[in-house]
C-alpha cells in the first residue's frame, strides 16, 4: 500500500499562520490544475501527527509531463509540476465532506535550478493566493522529509490506476 | 455546507457482490474521466450508515457541460455526465489512504430518454468494469435517493471553487 505524503511532515507553515514568506522564484499555482490528471486524494484527520501542520483533505494533481512519468515510477522529467489542492472536511454522519481551500502546494521539477533540493522547488501558498507563498526555506521546510523518496524521484505519490 | 451523496443511500448492490444486471441501455465508464474536471472527494468511513452499501473514497468528475452548469448552480443539460470513481481507503497513523478502485458510478443526462428518472440515466460498475454494470432498477436503486435533490436537479455535488 502506498504511504504517501507531498507535503513536509515538519513544514508546520500552515500553522504560522500570517507570516509569509518572499517568493523565492516564479513558482506559482497553475491556473488550470483541476483539469490536470487526478492522481490520488488522501485526508490528514485529527489523530495524525501531522494534523496541526498540514491538516485536512488534499487533493493531489499532475500536469501531463507528471502523468507520463508517474505511470512508468519516474523519475520525472523538468517542467513536472505536482499540485495539492489542499481543503478543510467535515464529518457528517460518518462521512468526510470537502470543505474550502485552506492552501495550494506546489512541486516543480527544474534539475538545474533546484539542484540543492533534488530537483524540485517547492512552495506552499496560503488560500491558494499566489501573493502569499509561506516557504521560505523549502529545503528545510520541504525538501527534509522529501528527501527518504529518493528511489521514487523524491515524489511520495504513486499510480493509483 | 454541502451535503451530497452522489450515490443512491440504499443501494446496496456493491454490498450484493456478483450479481450482475443486464445493461439497460448505452451507459459505460467514460474512457478520460480523470482528465475531467475533479468536483471534490468525500470519504463513507465505517462510522457511516451508508457504509455497507456506498463505503470508501469518491472521487466525484463531471465532463465540460457538467462543469459549467456546475458553477451555475444547475439545471444540468444533455449529455451532462457525473463519474463517481469509488475506491477503498486505508487508515495509517490517522491519515487516510486512497486504495484500489471498487466501483465506477456513472450519471447520464438525457432529459427524453431517462423522462422517468429526473433526465438522469443512472448506471455502477462493478470494478470499473463495462460488463459488471450492477444497477437493475435505477428507479430504484439510486433515483429514489436523487428525487429530494430536485432543486439542484437531482445532483448532490455542488460546486467548490
């Protein structure tokens, strides 16, 4: 069974709340991401440990360089680009129900200019608002807990035909 | 807060395994859907009453006339197509993990055809698979459910930005 996570076990920027941190490149949420392969959903619940940093439903999605990859196991060719659309839940009745947008996060593959982060920049952005990225430190805020993926080009998400 | 069901609350029929209906007309699993527009994802976990019959992840997609009306709240018109793909899930360290596929669900808009049936052509494969279609009386098994939903045009998704 898989055991995936794209996002930082130890990122903790959600919970920081309002501090945001200066763009350190072009890194943007892509427009059209819904629209892009839907590569798996998985929902951090309360009694995960990782509940207070990345808590909540997220939707995982890749562009069609990223689809081609992930089906052969990568690795993954520049201008991959992994999206989690990353929302609230509630529970009713013993359902797990969607709720708002609490942040986009985004994985770009540029092997030479994410060389010091095994090819991927990383950025989180609060709301899904591209003026408010919260990483400001993407190795140690991402790239840390990545970095055990690296047999499957640091990617926690596998092909869920 | 949206409180949608996709599908039909008492069908029943992944619960009623192998036994398989006749196809009652054209319906199949759409060949890209997971490059269609992904509505949202709701988990039925255990604690659910609707879990013997309806159990696990949905991955909920509508096809480019569904999307727009979508946005507008509905009616849906003709050619309309909702796909539930329905997966199981694990539970590792409070997080929930999308598994295998279990079903595909398939809504059909086609006001004249489907008159009986809200314009809705109503079909669940077993697996995914064209020739396991499990649904022998959609009147039945999954309109019943739908009909409170009149407002919305019997769709229980609504649109999350």
């Amino acid at each position: 069974m898989q055991t995936w996570r794209l996002l930082c076990a130890t990122l903790g920027v959600l919970a920081a709340g309002s501090l945001h941190a200066e763009p350190a490149d072009t890194l943007a949420p892509p427009a059209d991401y819904r629209h892009w392969f839907h590569v798996n959903t998985m929902i951090v619940d309360k009694a995960s440990p990782l509940f207070e940093s990345i808590g909540g439903m997220h939707n995982v999605y890749t562009d069609a360089v990223g689809e081609a990859a992930l089906k052969k196991g990568g690795p993954f060719p520049d201008k991959t680009m992994f999206v989690t659309d990353l929302h609230g839940f509630t529970v009713q009745e013993g359902s797990y129900v969607e709720g708002p947008r609490k942040a986009i996060a985004v994985m770009l593959k540029d092997a030479k200019k994410y060389e010091s982060t095994g090819g991927w920049g990383f950025q989180l952005f609060e709301g899904g608002d591209p003026n408010k990225p919260l990483v400001a430190d993407a190795a140690k805020q991402c790239f840390a807990c990545h970095e055990p993926k690296k047999d499957h080009d640091y990617v926690f998400s596998t092909y869920i035909p």
